[in-house]
C-alpha cells in the first residue's frame, strides 16, 4: 500500500529545494496511494496537485487547500464528489475514469464558484440518460465540461428541463446503487475465499516443513553429509516447481474474467505485489544456492578466475629472471583483507574473500616469491622468481639459516604469503 509521506513529498518537490511549507506545484501520480492525507497540514499554499494514476477511493483532507486551482485525481477509485467545498480557489477538477455513480454529488461543487472546468467522462454516471444537462443546470460557473464548450443556449435549455432530467437521474441513481452494492458483496465472498484458500496453503506447507525438519534430525551421520551435498539440487529443484506454479496461477489470474470496479483494481495492486514478494524471496534462494566458484578442476588444473573484478598486468623480467604480477587492489582497502599464495605454477591472492588466480607462463619458486604494496596506488606487486634462477639486488640479503629436515620439510609445506604493513612476509 502506498501512503504519503514526507519524505515521499521532498522526494518531488526537488524544483523548490525540497522545501515544502511553501510548495505550490506537486505531483504524486502513480505511487499506488490509497488514501488522500496530510497534505493539507503540510502544503498550505499548493495550487496545483497531481494525484492521477492511484488507488485513493475518497476525496478527503484538502478542504484547507484555500489556494488549490486545478486538482487532477483522473483514474482512481472515487465513488462520490465530496469534501471540496473549502477549496476557494478551485477553477479546474480532473475525475477522469474513477467509478463516481452518485451524479447528484456534484451539487457539493455549487460553492467552489471559480471552477471552469470539469472532468467526468469515463465514469458510470456519464453514461446516465441526461447526464450532460443535469451537470450543466446544477453547477452554473462551469465553462467547460469534458473538454466541450458550454454554450449560453444549451445551459438555458438544461435549466428548463431540470426538473424531468433531475427524476431521471434520481432513477438511474437507484439502479446504479443496487447493482453497485451486489459487485462489493461478490468482490467481498471472493476475498474470503481467496483468503481460506491462503490459510490452507500455509498450514499444509507448515507441517510438510515439520515433518522434514524431524526427518532430518534422525539421521545417521553419513546420511547428514549425503543430504547436505544434494541440498541445493533439491532446493533448486523446488525453485522451479514454485516458479511454474506461480505461473500457472499468474495465468488463471489475468484470463480470469472480472468487473471493473474499485475491488478489482486493488485485487490487481495484491496480485502485482505477491508476485514481487514472490519473485524477490526466489531469487534470494537462487543466490543461496549458487555454487562456489571453481578454483582448481577434478584432475589439479588451475583455472584462471578474477572474481574481484580487478585490472592487473604480468611481466616477465629477464633481467632479474623473475615473473612480476602487478595488481590493481583498491588503494584505501586495508591490507590484512588481502591474501597471497604462490604456487610453483600459479598465484593465488584473496582480495575480501574473493579470488584473483592467474596461471603462471613458467614454474617459480614459492619460497623465495615476495610481495609489496604501493604507497600511492595501493596497487600489490608480487615478484617470483623462476625455478633455477636467483635474483640478485632485489631482495635484501640474510645470513644463511641450516635447516634439518623436520625444519626443511615445514618450511616447504608453508607457501602462503601474508601481508604485514607495507610488504608481505615469508612464512
């Protein structure tokens, strides 16, 4: 249900700095309103007020708009002419297709004496016998109604035969009425039925989901783990049944036949907004159930995977016989989000849980690879020198450290690389 609010009515009055005490132009076409409220406690001084395209079913709390000039409420559910007597300076009304059948309410407009224009075509009372010359007789200010002229002969003429044309319409009125009457009783019995039917829908889904729950509970251990691999195929799988039974059911709705009442037009806005709640808790399943991302195959080929999305280059330094990878990591992301593993065939960085891989030209050496940052670009430099090859005047030099074979075998297991600061440390 749209309501108005404040921040909805800043949201369009950006022409006069959001400011909207002194607002004299405002439109809120097409927001799904339902009700008419506020705004004549906070917009004083409108003169024009755009409220086509909704679901507002009373004309209501604008009688303190004395500055009002031309109101549009065209296609919307008004049933009745009503509450406009304090708009002073009314001189154009716009009811255009709403479901007004109460002709004789436009005798509350006698007092609006400005108003020129009326707008009434599209509504059963304009299909009443009579009904241009009863409008034209009651409301003498008017200029124009319907966006036809209205000559000096033709109110004359509607004025003598009031009277007749007034009984006519008081009958047409009547009829209306009951059969307006029998549509809310029927649109009322299938909003019950819908409704059981809802109820019947969601306690029959609450007891299957109780009884997987506990199915689930008493199983082994190994039958925990199998279920827990198939579960997004299951789950996928009951993605697509709920989708094609929300088609099937979109379907008999739109080819059900239905009247064109104000009933109708709010079970078409219900309709339209399960299926978006519908659609947005499926896609919220999809991305649960989304794989993750494929890193290495079944038979240890490394894959080539940018997940972060970032720019890089990878050089081949001949003259320190080294592979350089420069990345393009965002240059105020803090360091300890960044992690780097090189391997003999290809590198591996982990920027905020995602992965950047690239598959290496040639076999380096994880051990004696290194890695940095700029302090300007923030970009992270990874240079790994190839197998049989040494860098010299590149890395600073250290006494050499013997090692047993406990030691040489951890030290060759550990290959990940970790940042510290501005550079990252050999574990």
């Amino acid at each position: 249900m749209g309501r108005i609010t404040e921040d909805l009515i800043r949201r369009n009055a950006e022409h006069n700095d959001c400011v909207i005490f002194s607002l004299e132009e405002l439109s809120l076409h097409q927001q799904e309103i339902e009700r008419l409220e506020h705004i004549d406690k906070w917009c004083r001084d409108l003169k024009i007020l755009y409220l086509q395209n909704n679901l507002i079913g009373k004309i209501e709390n604008v009688s303190k708009l004395k500055k009002l000039e031309y109101l549009n409420l065209a296609l919307n559910n008004i049933e009745k002419i009503e509450n406009l007597e304090g708009c002073e300076g009314l001189t154009k009304l716009d009811l255009t297709v709403n479901f007004i059948g109460e002709l004789s309410s436009v005798k509350t407009l006698q007092g609006n004496i400005h108003l020129k224009e009326l707008f009434l075509m599209g509504n059963p009372c304009a299909d009443f016998d009579g009904y241009r010359q009863f409008v034209v007789a009651t409301l003498q200010q008017l200029k124009w109604l319907d966006g036809k002229e209205i000559e000096r002969s033709e109110r004359i003429q509607a004025l003598q035969n009031l009277p007749v044309v007034e009984q006519r319409i008081r009958e047409q009125e009547k009829a209306y009425c009951l059969k307006r009457a029998k549509d809310k009783e029927e649109a009322q019995r299938k909003l019950e039925e819908e409704e059981n039917k809802g109820e019947m829908g969601r306690s029959h889904t609450g007891s299957g989901g109780h009884w997987h729950a506990d199915l689930s509970a008493t199983l082994p251990s190994f039958e925990e783990s199998k279920d827990y691999i198939q579960a997004p195929e299951i789950e996928e799988g009951q993605c697509k049944g709920k989708e094609l039974d929300d088609r099937e059911d979109d379907l008999e709705f739109w080819n059900k036949p239905s009247l064109y009442t104000p009933e109708s037009r709010l079970e078409t806005l219900r309709h339209m907004e399960k299926q978006r709640r519908d659609q947005e808790r499926l896609s919220e399943k999809k991305k649960k159930v989304k794989p993750p991302r494929m890193l290495v195959t079944e038979d240890g080929r490394a894959l080539n995977v940018n997940e972060p999305k970032l720019d890089f280059s990878l050089k081949d330094d001949e003259k320190r016989n080294q592979i350089v990878l420069d990345l393009a990591v965002y240059r105020y992301m803090d360091t300890s989000l960044i992690d780097v593993d090189v391997q003999p065939t290809y590198v591996r960085v982990m920027v905020k849980g995602k992965p950047f891989q690239l598959i290496l030209p040639a076999e380096v050496k994880p051990d004696s690879s290194f890695a940095k940052r700029s302090q300007t670009t923030g970009h992270l430099v990874v240079c790994m020198p190839k197998v049989g090859e040494v860098i010299i005047g590149c890395q600073r030099t250290s006494k050499p450290v013997k090692s047993t074979p406990d030691s040489s075998k951890e030290q060759t297991s550990k290959r990940t690389l970790t940042l510290s600061g501005e550079f990252l440390v050999v574990l």
